[in-house]
C-alpha cells in the first residue's frame, strides 16, 4: 500500500546514530535535520520537545533508547502526521 513515514524517519535515525540508545543533543541536532512531507527541516525543535527527550534520558542514565514507548511518543510530538501515537 502506502510507505510508513514513520518507519522511514526512525530509519534514517537509526542509521546516522548505529547504536540502540543517543545523547538527546545527537536526537536533537539530527531530528532538527530531519525533513518530512510536512515538516520542513532544519528547523529548531521547540523547549518542550527538547525537555521531554532529556526527561528520557534521564530515567535511563543519560541516554535515550530508540525503541521505547517514550521515543515513540516523542517522535509522534516532532512528526504527528508522520508518527502514531503510540498505544498502551
């Protein structure tokens, strides 16, 4: 059918980074680089997005993982017509 959007940003995050857990500086400068079909890049993430990844480093020792429900919800907050909102 259709291309997932998703799947593909988290693609090429997953490639730049190659590792399961990021700094939130590295998430943030490479998200910031991150075009979509509706957002356009580079752009400035906003104060909150960026406080909430850094609330999810801190519950995991500075890190975040890229395959938790927290990223997958923060990812919905950067790219909400491209990303889901996770479910429980």
């Amino acid at each position: 059918c259709c291309v997932d959007q998703c799947n593909a940003l988290m693609e090429a995050l997953e490639r730049s980074i190659a590792h399961p857990v990021a700094s939130p500086g590295l998430i943030t400068e490479l998200v910031e680089a991150l075009p979509s079909d509706t957002v356009a890049a580079p752009r400035n993430l906003s104060r909150s997005l960026r406080w909430k990844l850094d609330t999810i480093a801190e519950q995991h020792g500075g890190h975040v993982p890229l395959h938790g429900r927290l990223f997958a919800q923060w990812m919905h907050h950067a790219f909400p017509n491209e990303c889901e909102q996770p479910r429980a």
